[in-house]
C-alpha cells in the first residue's frame, strides 16, 4: 500500500497531538514544578560547591536519562551515571524487567558504586515501583544523602499501578518532581487502536534534567565557584577542553 496524502502535517494527526501534549508537559514544568525544581538544583549546588558528586539512576528506558547527563555538551563533569548493563533493555527486556524487581540488587549495585552522604543521587522511575529503585533509595537516603526523584505521581498513586509492597519513590525522596505523564506512559490514541501509543516520560524527564542543571550551574557561578563543563567534541575546540577531564580519544 502507498500513502498518497499530502506531505502535511495537520494539528488532529497523532504526530501533532503527541507534539502538543510533550509541549504541555514540559510547559507546566514552570509552574506546577517550578518549586521543585528550584529545591533540586539547590541541592545539585550545593553539591558543585562543595567539589561533590552528582549520581543519577535509572531502569529500562529510565536509563536513559542518566545518560542524559554523562559526558554531554554543555554538561557537568562530576556527574556518575549508575548503569547496570543488566538494567538496559539491548542484551533482553525480559530479563531487565525481572532484574529491576529483584530484591537486594540495589546493595549489589551501592558495593560497586558507592554514594558519599554529602553527594546528591537523582533517580528516574516513571511508576516508581520497582524494589532496585525504592531499596536504592532507601539505603542512600539512611546514609545521610539526599534523593531527588523523577516520577509520574498520576502513575504512581493509580489503582491501575502494578502493585507493591515497598514504597514507591515519591514516597521515599528529599524532592520530588512530577513529570505529569499519563498512567502507563503513552499519551496519544489511534483510530482503530485500543492501545495508547508514544511514551512522554523521555522527553519531559529530559527537560526536567536540564532545566536542573542550569539552575544548580547558576547557583554555584554565582556562589564563586565554577563548574567543569564539557563542550561538544563535534566543535574545533571540543577534544582539546574535553581532554582536561578524559582519557584522551586516539584517531585511527
């Protein structure tokens, strides 16, 4: 079958309501979230000033975002990323969604990245469900350090969550913010589809992030103390200010 409508698209198509919703989402970051927001870059300041650590973590496509923050152009160098390739979803999806229920993976997880009580630790977990998150959670935040959590409480506090006996992230964090996303994650129906399809919690967890950063930058330059920042390695003066804080790249 070819489609030969026109090249246009037009505001009732899915394309276009997926886009306006991820716009809504991230709009009302400002408002509804503002607050938040500005408690957890005080906390990632506080942080830079005092030459810490920032950690993030997340499972499944939660992963993601704390990739988000590694090594990134126009982002911090003293950010650890806690990525479990058992966690991901390329080797097997089934086998990351038991691992993310597993008890007790979490203290695995703390003996090969330790968490200091004066760091900051940023989880992503869109349910806030699983035991590697609230036990994760529960063990940095007994040690004195502070939890700033992405989540979708709409989710989170629905009859139609998967249950649990622990509790769920927003429960559990120093500063929670609400990514606003739908229970289950999609956000946009389909004609002649019972399903909804495209997820929202990637692009918003993203902005949120980001939105942090800045913030928590601007706090700490205007505290007297700058930051580490990386530039992008696609520019002319990229390698050679990344090479300050890296293993150097050799060109084959």
């Amino acid at each position: 079958m070819t489609l030969t409508s026109p090249p246009i698209l037009d505001v009732q198509s899915p394309a276009a309501r997926y886009l306006a919703r991820a716009t809504q989402l991230i709009e009302r970051l400002t408002t509804d979230e503002g607050p938040n927001i500005v408690a957890a870059s005080r906390l990632v300041a506080d942080v830079l000033i005092n030459g810490r650590t920032v950690h993030i973590f997340g499972t499944g496509h939660s992963h993601m975002l704390a990739e988000e923050l590694y090594y990134r152009a126009g982002g911090l160098v003293n950010v650890q990323p806690l990525l479990f390739e058992g966690l991901m979803l390329h080797t097997s999806a089934p086998l990351s969604t038991s691992l993310e229920r597993l008890p007790g993976l979490a203290a695995a997880l703390l003996r090969d990245h330790p968490i200091a009580a004066n760091d900051v630790l940023i989880v992503a977990s869109n349910s806030g469900s699983n035991a590697v998150t609230s036990e994760l959670v529960q063990q940095v935040m007994a040690n004195g350090t502070p939890v700033i959590a992405l989540t979708s409480l709409t989710h989170a506090t629905s009859p139609e969550a998967r249950a649990t006996t622990l509790p769920r992230l927003h429960e559990l964090a120093t500063v929670v913010i609400d990514n606003g996303g739908a229970v289950g994650d999609a956000a946009v129906d389909i004609t002649g589809l019972s399903s909804r399809v495209s997820a929202t919690s990637t692009v918003v967890g993203a902005a949120i992030l980001n939105a942090v950063m800045a913030e928590a930058i601007q706090l700490s330059v205007s505290a007297g103390v700058t930051p580490d920042i990386y530039e992008s390695s696609n520019t002319t003066s990229g390698d050679a200010s990344n090479l300050k804080f890296t293993t150097p790249i050799t060109t084959p």
